[in-house]
C-alpha cells in the first residue's frame, strides 16, 4: 500500500510540540474573543471564576465549563454569535429528533477553513486531485453536501452536486461519468450498490475507488458489504453541524485505524460523561470538541454525546495528528432493554456476521402490556432468499436469536425478510430503532 497523499503536509505531519504550541495561542486567542463578544461564555466563565488571562494553554482547557446542545438551543437562532450578523456568509442546520433546528453560522474565512477540512478528508480516503468526486449527501442546510462539495472544488476533483435520493440517476451518472469517489451515508452507498444491480451492472462497468462514508453510525461487517457491492476502499468521516459538518475527523485509508483529526482547527478531548474528568487514551468516553479558530460561532468544550477514544500511538500514514476510533454511537442511542445497555450497532455487527444476511435492517420496540418486546427485522441476501424454504428461514431465525440472545442475554423476536421488502431511506439518516414503548 502506497504512503498516500497528504493535503496539506505542514499542517498533518506537523511535530507534536509545535501542534501543541499553536494548539495553545489559537486556544487562549478564542477564548479571549468569546469572553468580549458572547455573553453566554462571558456569564459562564465568569460563574465560574475564569478570565481570558487564565487560560494561557491547553493545560488550562480544564478551567473552562463545557458547553451542551441545550446551549446552544436556548441561545437559538443567533445568540451564540461571535461576529455581527451581517458577517454571517452562511447558515447550515441539523434537524435533530426534537424540536428546534440546531443551527451553525460560518464566515467567509470559516467556509474556506471547512473547505480545507473537507479537502484534507478526501486526500486521507485516498482521493487524488482529478478524480471525479459525485457528492450523494443532501445538499440544503444539512451539512454533508455542501461541505464535501467545497471541499471537492478546492482539492481539485470533478465534483457533481448529485445530493441523496434518485438513486437511478446516480447509478446512471457513476457509469457514464465514471466517478472515482463517491460520497454519501453507508446506508445509501448500500442502496446504490443494491439498484446497481438490479440494473445488471457490476463493479466492472463503474470506476468508484474511494469510498467516504459517514453522517451516521456503521460497522466493519458493514464496510466489508459496502466494499463488495461498490468495488472500491470505504473510509469513515466524522463531524457534525455544531463543530463544523464534516471533515473533523476522517480515516486514512492506509491504515483504517481511527480517524484523524484536524486538530489544528479542532481540540478534541474524550470525557467521562458522568465527571467530566478527562478518560486516558484508549479509553472511551464522550467526545468533546473545541473550535479553535471558528469566527462566526465558535463552540467551547461543545460536549457531542458522542462515544469514541483517542487512540495512542502514531499512525503509519505519516500524519501526526491523533486519531479517534470509529464512533461507537451516542449515547443518547443507547437503548437500556430489560435493563441490558445494548447499542444498535451491536446488533448490526452480529446480524451481518451471518452470510445470509443483508445489511437492512430495523429494530422495533414495543410494548405488549406487560412488558417490553424487542423485534429484530432483518432482510435476506437474494442469494439466499431465492432457494430457501420455510424451514430453512425460521432455523436461521432461531440461530440469529440464540446468539443474540448470548450475546445481550435477551430475548428479540426475529423475523427474516425477502430483499427490499424492509423500507429504504434514500435521503438522510437510516432509521435504525422504531421506538413504539411510548406512543402505543
Ligand atoms: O452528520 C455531518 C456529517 C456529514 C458527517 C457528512 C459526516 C458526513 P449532523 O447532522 O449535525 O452532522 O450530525 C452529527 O452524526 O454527532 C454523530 O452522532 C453522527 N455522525 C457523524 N459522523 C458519524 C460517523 C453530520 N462517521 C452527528 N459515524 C454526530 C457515526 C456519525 N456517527
């Protein structure tokens, strides 16, 4: 495997203690605009007894209080912005599950920076300048479209606006203009690898090489699927709306060992959710994130919900930037059944190690009047669906639920169903959980 190419190789390989020392002025830099411009942070750091002149270096990062989406909502739309509306270039949002839109606000300088994000991100999947780059991320106020499109333009590949849904279309467009990186959320890289072959074409009619997935929660059986279908080398990309949008944190995709960050723009920190204290390298924890030169709405210590490690040691790549390992969900996602703490991506993982098993797949929870009920719904490769009889689904169902049941010591009903028979989500985030416990 060839090193790969570096974007920007001052910034990537750049040594620790020289990473560290800008680290520590861009730090101290934000912290004294935050303190003049959002009284938010000026209320915070003064309840809690810190000044701008306390915080000198990254030493000092555990002085300051953490920020939570609750913040940022009860600051909504504007009331986090560190520069005057009218320098507000643009606006992106997430939409959440509830309620209010979270929204972000971006520079000019901050768009260029996100572009430089996004551009570093393509390089580590293995992207090169040239390469035709077709963006199926919703464009719009989410942030996986437009962030990899800006990103696309500036590294210098092809890029087609193609956004998610239709997804004859951007089977038609992967075969005629022979795109080399495709970009999308690994539930619909799946969706276009399923049309692709109900239009009878194989990897051999596309030229897809790279692969740069995120936005949402997947996992290595699930790669290996995406990998298979496509034909080319799937990477994981991090972010979300609040820090950036994407490209806070991609995999290289010479050692696929977590994802770097860019931690010249971003300060990562893992906690433990329950104290807040600092959790060691290798541990897990919740991530927290500090935008070090963001102007228009920076965050401080933004607590993500977000599950994942610092992973220690260097990589092989070359870059010297920290890695954090695959997300391992929110925890929010966390389901508590029976009591038993089970993430959903933990029932991917041993659903798709079977080879029976395509990668759709619900869990329904329910509520039958006196307990809770878990249905694990989960679609058949065609493979196999189109010689199996009924005796031999209901033992394959039965060997799914056992090792479930092994695994997370419950018991889930499961139920195994023809190809495409489950819904698709062509346009945003899968839809992993049907949560019924409440509303029925
Ligand atoms: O999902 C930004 C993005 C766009 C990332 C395209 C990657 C690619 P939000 O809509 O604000 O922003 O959602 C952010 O999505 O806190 C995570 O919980 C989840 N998430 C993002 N990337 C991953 C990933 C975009 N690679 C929230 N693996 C984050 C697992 C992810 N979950």
């Amino acid at each position: 495997m060839e090193a790969g190419f570096i974007w920007n190789v001052a910034a990537e390989t750049m040594p620790r203690e020289e990473l560290r020392a800008l680290q520590s002025q861009r730090l101290a830099a934000l912290v004294r605009r935050v303190y003049e411009h959002v009284p938010f942070y000026r209320q915070r750091m003064d309840a809690h007894g810190v000044t701008p002149a306390s915080v000198q270096s990254l030493d000092d990062l555990p002085l300051l209080p953490f920020t939570r989406k609750q913040d940022l909502r009860d600051n909504y739309p504007f009331g986090l912005l560190a520069v005057p509306r009218e320098q507000v270039a643009r606006i992106q949002a997430s939409s959440g599950t509830r309620g209010k839109l979270t929204v972000a606000a971006y520079t000019h300088d901050d768009i260029s920076d996100w572009a430089e994000c996004c551009a570093r991100a393509i390089a580590l999947a293995g992207g090169r300048p040239g390469d035709v780059l077709q963006c199926a991320y919703g464009y719009g106020l989410f942030t996986g479209g437009l962030g990899l499109h800006y990103g696309g333009e500036r590294f210098g590949a092809t890029v087609i606006p193609m956004s998610g849904g239709n997804t004859l279309r951007q089977v038609m467009m992967l075969r005629d203009l022979q795109s080399h990186i495709l970009c999308c959320t690994p539930s619909y890289a799946l969706i276009i690898g399923e049309i692709l072959e109900k239009e009878g074409l194989t990897t051999a009619d596309i030229a897809l090489r790279v692969g740069i997935f995120g936005a949402e929660p997947w996992t290595e059986e699930m790669r290996t699927e995406i990998e298979a279908r496509l034909g080319l080398r799937a990477t994981d990309i991090y972010g979300l709306t609040e820090v950036v949008g994407p490209g806070v944190a991609n995999e290289c995709c010479v050692a696929r060992n977590g994802l770097h960050i860019a931690e010249d723009f971003f300060l990562a920190e893992v906690i433990d959710p329950e104290t807040g204290a600092p959790v060691p390298d290798g541990t897990y924890g919740e991530l927290v994130f500090t935008t070090l030169t963001k102007q228009a709405m920076p965050v401080v210590r933004y607590r993500t919900g977000d599950i994942s490690a610092i992973l220690p040691g260097e990589c092989i790549c070359g870059r010297t930037t920290r890695r954090m390992a695959r997300l391992r969900g929110r925890y929010d996602d966390m389901l508590i059944l029976h009591g038993v703490n089970v993430y959903p991506s933990e029932i991917e993982a041993t659903l798709l190690g079977f080879e029976e098993i395509a990668p759709f797949y619900q869990i329904v929870l329910d509520w039958n009047g006196r307990t809770e009920t878990i249905a694990v719904q989960a679609e058949m490769t065609s493979a196999y669906a189109v010689d199996a009889v009924d005796a031999d689904v209901r033992m394959l169902s039965e060997q799914i639920a056992r090792l479930l049941k092994s695994r997370f010591d419950l018991t889930m009903q499961v139920s195994l169903h023809q190809p495409g028979e489950l819904g698709r989500v062509e346009v945003g985030k899968a839809v992993r959980v049907i949560d019924r416990r409440r509303s029925g």
